[in-house]
C-alpha cells in the first residue's frame, strides 16, 4: 500500500512526505520532482513555457506510471486531482490522505515563493491562491481517505495520526 497525499499547494505535503518516509522507511516520490527530472527544467519553466495543459498530461503520465509502486509515499501536486485517471490511479493501491490547511497560512507560506507558477495569469497572486483553493477544496474532500490538518497540527502531529489510520 502506498500512502498518497493530496491537497493544496502550501499545505505542507512535501515536508510531511519526508517524515512519513524517514518514519516509516518507505520510499517518497514527489510527483513534481519526477516532471522537472523528465523535462530538465522547473516546473514554473514547463509552465511559462508550454503551458498547464501540458504539464498536467506530464503529471498524468507520471502518476500513471508510479501508481504500481507499493510501500511508497507518493507526494503528488496539488492540481493532480483535478484530473479523474489520476484519482483512479492513485487509488490502486493508495490511501489518500488531505493534506490541509487554512487559506490563511497557505497564502502566508506560498505568496512570496516565485518559484511557483500562478494558476490563473489573469488573477493576482492572492486571487489566484484564493480561486484554486476554493475550486479545489471539495475534490480533495471528496477523494480523501483521511484528513490532516498543518494548520492546527505540528507535522509531526499529523505523521501520527497517519500512522494510526493506516495501522487501524
């Protein structure tokens, strides 16, 4: 079994991927990583330069070819659920853990990280952050196994109550 995590960007998945994974010895695959590794470039570079339809048929690829792992980590992109075959293929052998947080402290962890492409180039930054949670916020709440929050969780918190779902 794989443990999956979803949710916004910001929420603070990467860094509860590398706990679960120091924790439980299982390896952890950034689905983000294994995109930037195949194209050479970041991932705001793909982005700027081919677009978002692009890159999230990269990201479905790339799911689909990690979905037979087993007894992994999988720390996917906070888009990833917007497309169905990548819940479907997630869910082949994955629990899928919300990786929330308010929308207060993802905007105060991610508004000044250039590093991230918006969304929406028409929108501001925080328009941008405000539309896509909003947007995204009940496909998560509807693809979840389980939830954790980082916003009223310590991550180490949050690696906990994982565990004890997985084990109960």
């Amino acid at each position: 079994m794989n443990i999956v995590l979803i949710g916004f960007r910001g929420a603070g998945k990467s860094v509860l991927a590398k706990l679960l994974g120091e924790k439980l010895s299982m390896k952890v695959i950034h689905t983000d990583s294994l995109i930037e590794q195949a194209e050479k470039k970041s991932i705001l570079e793909i982005v700027n330069e081919k677009g978002w339809p692009y890159f999230r048929g990269l990201e479905t690829k790339i799911i689909e070819k990690i979905s037979s792992e087993d007894d992994s980590i999988i720390d996917t992109g906070g888009g990833a659920v917007e497309d169905p075959i990548n819940i479907d293929n997630l869910r082949k052998k994955g629990f899928l853990v919300y990786v929330s947080a308010s929308l207060k402290d993802i905007k105060n962890r991610i508004l000044k990280d250039t590093t991230r492409p918006k969304l929406n180039p028409l929108l501001n930054n925080e328009d941008d952050i405000h539309f896509a949670y909003n947007r995204r916020a009940p496909m998560y709440e509807e693809y979840m196994d389980f939830r954790v929050n980082t916003s009223t969780h310590s991550i180490e918190e949050c690696a906990e109550q994982i565990m004890k779902a997985i084990e109960g």
